[in-house]
C-alpha cells in the first residue's frame, strides 16, 4: 500500500506517434468528405423532404409556409443554401462511390493514382454542382 505521502504527479501523456507523422491528403480528406456528405444527405436532406411532404399534405396554408421559407425569405437564399448544399454532397459521394468501385478492384493504389483520384473527385462535384446549378437558373 502507498503511503499518502508519495502522491504520484500528474505527468503530460505523450501522443499517439502517428500525429506527428502523417498530414491530411487528398485521400484523407476525400474519405472524411464521404462520411460527412453522406450523414448530411440523410440528415439534412430527410428533415427538408419529411417538411416538404408535411406541407404539402397539410394544405395551402401550411404548404405556403414552407414556400415562403425556402423560395421568398432573404430572395430564396435558404433554398438555395440547402439546394445547392444538397446537390454538392451528393455529386461528392457519387464521385467517392466511383473512386472505391475503382479502388475495391485493385486500380489506383499507387501514389500518384490514389491523389489524382482524390483531388478528381474534388474538382468533379464542384464542376458538375456548378454546371447543374447554372442548367436550372438559364432554364428557369
């Protein structure tokens, strides 16, 4: 048994060796963009879906509300907060679903590959959420 004289002291605990070691690449941060865009689709895009349905069923009142909010508050900038939000995610997790169909067969798991695959799946969602976006308000 310790003698309550001799406490041990609080030392700092070192940290975890890879820390110091590895920085975010493109495949780091592309793996986390997967996780993060698709809790977001599921999240944010089911609430805005489930309040949609809600107010579509609830009649001109309730369903001129949720216009109002999405289409007229601020000239519609929540919609396209969300719209545009909405439509970045998912172009970013199809182009990461692509890349992990090409990585599950054994392609790209060099260096040079796996970064170019990476950084393409980047520029892939912001070019395509762009050229969609663009397509709708020339359309519209």
């Amino acid at each position: 048994m310790a003698s309550p004289s001799r406490t041990p002291t609080a030392r700092a605990r070192p940290l975890s060796p890879h820390l110091s070691v590895w920085k975010p690449g493109p495949a780091m941060i592309v793996s986390i963009l997967h996780r993060i865009t698709g809790d977001g689709m599921a999240t944010v895009g089911t609430v805005v879906l489930v309040w949609w349905l809600a107010a579509i069923s609830g009649g001109p009142a309730s369903y001129a509300s949720f216009h109002y909010v999405f289409m007229a508050l601020w000239g519609g900038a929540i919609g396209y907060l969300f719209g545009i939000g909405l439509t970045l995610s998912f172009f970013q997790h199809l182009a990461t679903g692509i890349r992990h169909f090409f990585l599950d067969v054994g392609a790209n798991y060099d260096l040079k590959g796996n970064r170019a695959g990476s950084i393409a799946t980047m520029v892939f969602s912001v070019v395509a959420t762009a050229a969609f976006w663009a397509y709708l308000t020339m359309v519209k």
